[in-house]
C-alpha cells in the first residue's frame, strides 16, 4: 500500500504537519475554551460542535489546535475531505483561481472550470448514456433540484424516500429526511407528496439479507399506498449515512431500479456522503451495478470548499425550461477549480485503491473489536465508510448511552469520532482517503480502549 500520509504532510502558505497524536493540554484546552466562550456569546446554539477545539492547521490524517494539539482525525469533516484538508494540489488550484476571478456568476457570463467539472461528471457517474450536469452549492440544494427535475420531467408529484434516511435540512429535504431530532422537531410544517417505504436492514431484520424480502416490501407499499404511476422519483442512499451506514441487503436496489424502469419512474441516488472514493469505487452505485437516472452529489467533491451536482440522463436533464435551474453561487469558479484538482488526485493517485486497502484493514479490526464486545451488534460499511452499532448485550436494543460515552473517551484522548443512526446507536468512522495506516490503526487502538473502559 502506498503510504501517502506518512512523515510530514506539506501545507500550502504554512508548516508541514507531523502526522501524529500529541496531546499538549486536555481536551479541550485553554485557549480552545477562550474561543468556546466567544462562539456561545456569537453563534446561534442551534448550530452544534461534536468537539469544541480551535483548528489551526490540518492535513494528511491530523487536525491540529491553538492549544498545540494535534488529533488523529476519523471523521474527515463528515466525509468531505477525501483527499486531504490542505492538499497541495487542491490549495494551488483555489489560490491561483482566486487570483483570476472568484465569481461572476454562471448564468450571467460563464467560465471553462463549470463546464471541465461537469464534463468529469459526465464522465465518471454510473452508466454509458448521454448525461448532463448541473452545479450548485450544498448536498441539499443538489437533492431539491433532483426533485425538481424529475417532477418536471415526469409530469408527476410524488417522492417515494427510504426508512432511516437522510437528505438534508432544508424544508423539501427535512420532509425527505426520517429522523425528527434533531432534524425536524419544531420545524413544520414540511413539504407534501413524500412517501416513506421500508428500507433493508439486514441487521435489524433478524441478520439475514433481507434485500429481496424489503423491496419487495416497498414495492407493494408504492403500488397499493401511493401508486406507482403518481411517482416521480424513488430517491435512495446505496449506503445510509445519518441513518447509521446501512448497507441494503442485496439485490435491494437492483430489484428498485427494475421496478422504476418498469414503471416510468426515476431512480434517483444520493451519493452525497458515498460518493468520489469514500467506500472504495467512484460511487457506491458501482458496488450493486446500478445506473440511476440522477445522481446527487456534494461532500468529497471538491477538498472541502462548498460544491455540489445533480447528473442524469441528457434527456432527463434537459427536460426542464432554461432559467428553471440555477442560483447565484452555483458552480463557484474557486469551487471548480478545488473540484477539477480533487478529480484529479483521485484518478492519479491510487487513492480509490487505497481506499479499498485501508478500509480492509479497518474492517478487519473493527470485526476484532466485535469479537470481544457483546454490545457491537454488528459492523458494516464499505471501504473507508464503516461504521459499528452498538446495543445491549444479548438483545438488539440500542445503546446510546455508551456511544457518547466512548466518543467522549476518544475526544479526551486526541481521536475525533462520530455518531450516526437513526436510534443514535452508531459509531461511524469516515478517515481521509491520505491518511496513513499507522496513523489510522493508532486511532482504532484508541477506540478499542474506549470500548473496553466502557463495558
């Protein structure tokens, strides 16, 4: 395996970062608690800090913070830095875009970059038709204009989403997500015409591959309960994210994408927190041999500035009259240029193999945690995307409790983890694609610790 993190990781306009834990102060330390105490004063309380440090510099697998910290990062900004926080191609193509222009508005008078990403777009995602692109900002706006698309495309109303997912926290796409708290309570009333049908997951339904049985399931849902031909679109995670990294049981999806096919519905995936290399393939499609008829895509797209696309079918694309798409930011030149850099770290640097690699050795040490632990329920995930649901032992009942108490150890202890699933049970684990394996196998010790001192 290429060691691509490993040393120092050089930082543009800063000093290289040693890629190891070191731990100065507690955590948080003094100066982190300074910068709490003015966030509190400053920012509204609604928005949330997993771990209130101050970042000062990152990259390769570390964050480092003003108190002189430096933490082994597992959670790569939700999925979003793939390739690295300050990856030397990636700084370069923001700073000279920077200094030619930062905006002027694609609608008003484009530039090359919106068209090179879209073209990679078209290129890359699943499947050998015509397809056509389009840029935007967040993963939310991505999927609202997904939606969008197919209802003006088909004619028809209708969404049909999945248990346990998660699309954002915008009012279409709060009505899209599943989990109330902290998504949605308070927040209504949401958008009509969604319709939630059930999802596999295989764990929950007794360990057996339930992909078949819960599509089955849902397909009868769509036709008796909403009808088939009022449906726009079905719109998928292949994995879940928010709602615990579930992964379908197979023929799941397949069995989904042949009955929209059938029944003149659109197939959309949201390969937000999946896509460009993060479960080891370009996108999580690829795994099941799916070809939606959109794609969602945001998150890893561009190393960390704010981007996101909708990709489909030329004709799907199409469908939808001039100035019906579009928005003042979308496409942001600096952004593109961030993406086109990304794209290309991805092609030529073995990353997407590395993923594969890394994330084998992850699963491998995450089924030797289970092995020992009676309360992970199971482990799952895909490439550098796996996650371990915790429960009490000898049932399925979920264990949230002792998820925020072993993040807690980990934080204290310099290794930035996450929480995910709908019951709160879910600990996930999303490294960057660069990070070493020894940094990587250091912050799994650190957990494994947790686990221990926790049962």
């Amino acid at each position: 395996m290429t060691d691509l993190a490993a040393g120092v990781v050089p930082v543009v306009g800063g000093p290289s970062l040693p890629q190891e834990r070191r731990l100065v102060t507690e955590i948080p330390g003094p100066k982190a608690l300074a910068l709490h105490a003015r966030r509190v004063a400053a920012v509204a309380s609604g928005i949330g800090s997993t771990l209130p440090i101050e970042v000062v510099a990152a990259g390769g697998g570390v964050l480092v913070d003003s108190d002189g910290n430096s933490l082994i990062d597992l959670g790569s900004g939700i999925a979003v830095v793939n390739v690295g926080n300050a990856a030397p191609a990636v700084a370069q193509a923001v700073a000279a875009q920077a200094a030619a222009f930062t905006h002027t508005c694609f609608m008003i008078t484009p530039y090359e970059g919106y068209v090179a990403v879209c073209e990679h777009l078209n290129r890359l995602t699943p499947g050998d038709h015509a397809k056509k692109s389009a840029l935007f900002n967040s993963g939310a706006e991505a999927v609202e204009n997904a939606v969008k698309i197919a209802r003006h495309a088909t004619g028809r109303t209708a969404i049909v989403v999945m248990e346990h997912a998660y699309h954002g926290r915008t009012n279409l796409t709060m009505a899209l997500t599943a989990k109330s708290m902290p998504y949605k309570a308070g927040f209504g009333p949401f958008a009509p015409d969604i319709y939630r049908v059930p999802m596999s997951y295989p764990y929950r339904s007794g360990g057996v591959d339930s992909g078949a049985e819960a599509a089955a399931a849902a397909i009868d849902h769509i036709r008796t309960e909403i009808g088939a031909d009022t449906v726009a679109a079905v719109l998928v995670e292949p994995i879940q994210g928010e709602g615990g990294f579930i992964v379908p049981g197979t023929g799941y999806l397949p069995a989904l994408v042949e009955f929209c096919n059938e029944s003149g519905i659109l197939f959309i995936a949201d390969e937000i927190q999946t896509g460009f290399g993060r479960t080891g393939a370009w996108f999580a499609c690829e795994h099941e041999g799916i070809v939606p008829d959109l794609i969602t895509t945001a998150k890893g797209i561009a190393g960390g500035l704010p981007l996101a696309a909708v990709t489909g079918r030329a004709d799907v694309m199409d469908a939808v009259h001039s100035g019906g798409l579009g928005g003042t930011y979308g496409g942001n030149p600096v952004a593109c240029a961030a993406a086109l850099a990304t794209i290309d770290l991805l092609e030529s640097s073995g990353l997407i193999v590395q993923a594969q690699q890394l994330g084998a050795a992850m699963r491998t040490r995450l089924d030797a945690m289970k092995s020992r632990d009676r309360g992970i329920g199971e482990v799952r995930g895909r490439g550098m995307m796996q996650a371990i649901e915790l429960v009490k032992p000898g049932t399925t009942q979920p264990d949230p409790e002792r998820v925020r108490a072993v993040l807690a150890i980990c934080h204290s202890q310099g290794v930035v983890t996450l929480s995910a699933g709908t019951y709160g049970n879910v600990i996930r684990f999303l490294p960057p694609l660069v990070i070493s394996e020894h940094l990587l196998h250091e912050g799994l010790d650190v957990v494994s610790e947790a686990l221990a001192s926790t049962r």
